[in-house]
C-alpha cells in the first residue's frame, strides 16, 4: 500500500471515557476487485502513537482465480514496515535480494534505513486459483540517529511469538514485551504490537507499561468505563492510565504502540524522515533510478507521484 487514495478522515465517535485521548474513524478507499483498505494513521486526530506513523487494515477480500494482491516495486527511507496477515499470503521480495512469502501469524519486519525497494504480490499458485486476504500494514518511524542505518529485513514464523491465556483472553506478543513475555523481533525502540482475542465478558487489563499505546478493534465490540466501540475504531489511550478492556462479545484486536518519537516525523508517499530535505533526495534519488532494483522483480516499478 504505496499510495491511498481515500478522503480527508473522520471525527471519531464521542466518549466519556477520560482514559481515551482519541477514537479514529479510518478512512476508506477501495482499489479495486473489492479490495478495501481502511487507514487509521495518520490522522489529524493523531499522527502517531508511539513510533507507529502508519496503520492501514486491508480485507478481508476474496479474490477470484486471476486475480490478487499486486504491489509493483517501490522505495522506502526512514523506517520499518511490519506485515501481519490474518489470512491469505503475500510473496515478499526487495532489493537485499529476499524473496519470502508472508502467511497468517508471521511477521516480515523490513527496515528501510537510508533506503530499500520491494513489491508484494499474490503468487502465481494462489493467483490461478484465487485466495482470502486481510491483514494489516504498519510503518514504525525509525529514531534520528538511525534513520539512515543499513536496510535489513527478518521474518519470524508464527510459532516463535509468546502467548498468553487466562480467563477467556488470548495474547500474542508480535513485538515488545506484554503480560510477562518478549517477542524475538529486534526493533530500534520501545515498541508494542499484540494481537489479541476476547471471549465475551473477559477484561484484559491494559498497563502503563509502554508511554504511548492503543488499539485496533477488527471484529465484536468492547466496553471501556462504559463507553462502547465496535470494529473499524483506533482507540488512543492517554498516558499514564491503567486500561480495563472488556468484551462485550467476542472480540478481536490489536494492542499498539511504545516510546512516543523524539520529534515529529514528515511522511511523503513512502518516505518517512525528521529532516523534509531528506525526503526531497529521495524523491529525486527514485526519479533517477538511483535505488537498488528487486532481484527477480526488476523490469516494473511504481513512478513518483505527481501531486
């Protein structure tokens, strides 16, 4: 998901809750063959919550034989893109010359750094045959001193994250530290991402353990100090607060977030840095061709924006 078409966002929903900082409406665009992408950061309501600048939720979507997901090459400066996938899977390939297929559970965490190139696309066993897809894609803005590190990419299957079960929960640890357990994913800062699923009536407890933190709610609804919220809302907490999330049915979600960035981060297009004459070089670095191609993808590739 290189560009978004979508319309300016939406205020979220009204609450009462003093522990809310925010509730976000993501904005939606629809790219065609009923593939939707819903994109709860940035927002005007907030830019980032903890070092994530970006947040898109895509699907589900079934595709028909002959058609999928196709994301041609492109570039990256600035950060690390984290791929989580409910269903489906999406061949991963960049410019270090991996080429890994991405499946539900697992986790592909690619750091751009001074710049890097890849494309996603649906491979040609599930592009004859057609295929569900829905998953998330997140951007983690890398801090000051190591925006321009090496690119490096890892990919952590499915069975190597932690997880928690008690009274009707059940956590993953993605990335960060939660509930007692670590993720093996080597990130550059304070970092939280947990994919979490509630039967109805169960209350997971949320610490202040991390500075900055909130939740993407995907399926059922759930109660926080008697405020509701159903699927399709980016709930922002307020620093500080100890969070009781109850499920009014089952419920399916996110838990993220971490350290909040040492200043504020400019985003264009796929470029990501604290310095706006960083991401005017990479503009005219793509424009010349000056990135590395995709071994085994190297004849297309996205064309800077024109606006």
């Amino acid at each position: 998901m290189s560009f978004f078409p979508g319309p300016d966002p939406t205020p979220g929903d009204k609450h009462q809750c003093d522990a809310l900082k925010a509730v976000i409406v993501p904005r939606t665009a629809d790219l065609g063959d009923g593939f939707s992408v819903r994109r709860a950061l940035p927002s005007v309501q907030s830019r980032m919550v903890g070092p994530f600048v970006f947040f898109d939720h895509f699907g589900p979507t079934v595709f028909k034989a002959g058609q999928g997901f196709d994301v041609r090459p492109h570039p990256h400066i600035g950060l690390a893109t984290v791929s989580y996938l409910f269903s489906g899977e999406i061949m991963h390939r960049d410019s270090l010359g991996t080429a890994v297929p991405i499946r539900p559970g697992a986790v592909n965490l690619m750091t751009a750094g001074r710049g890097i190139v890849h494309s996603e696309r649906t491979n040609a066993t599930w592009l004859a045959k057609g295929d569900e897809l829905h998953g998330l894609q997140m951007w983690v803005a890398l801090p000051a001193d190591k925006e321009e590190m090496e690119p490096a990419f890892a990919h952590h299957g499915v069975e190597e994250f932690p997880v928690v079960q008690d009274d009707g929960s059940t956590v993953r640890v993605v990335v960060g530290r939660a509930y007692g357990q670590g993720s093996p994913v080597k990130t550059t800062s304070d970092t939280l991402f947990a994919d979490v699923h509630l039967k109805a009536g169960a209350t997971l407890p949320l610490d202040a353990d991390h500075e900055e933190r909130g939740i993407y709610l995907l399926d059922g609804e759930v109660d926080i100090a008697g405020d509701r919220f159903g699927p399709g809302r980016l709930l922002v907490f307020k620093s500080g607060d100890r969070i009781s999330i109850r499920a009014a049915s089952d419920t399916h979600f996110v838990v993220f977030g971490g350290a909040a960035m040492d200043g504020p981060r400019h985003i264009w297009w796929n470029f990501v840095s604290s310095r706006k004459e960083r991401i005017e070089q990479a503009k005219a670095d793509w424009t010349a061709g000056h990135f590395q191609k995709v071994p085994g993808d190297e004849i297309e590739f996205i064309p800077l924006p024109q606006k």
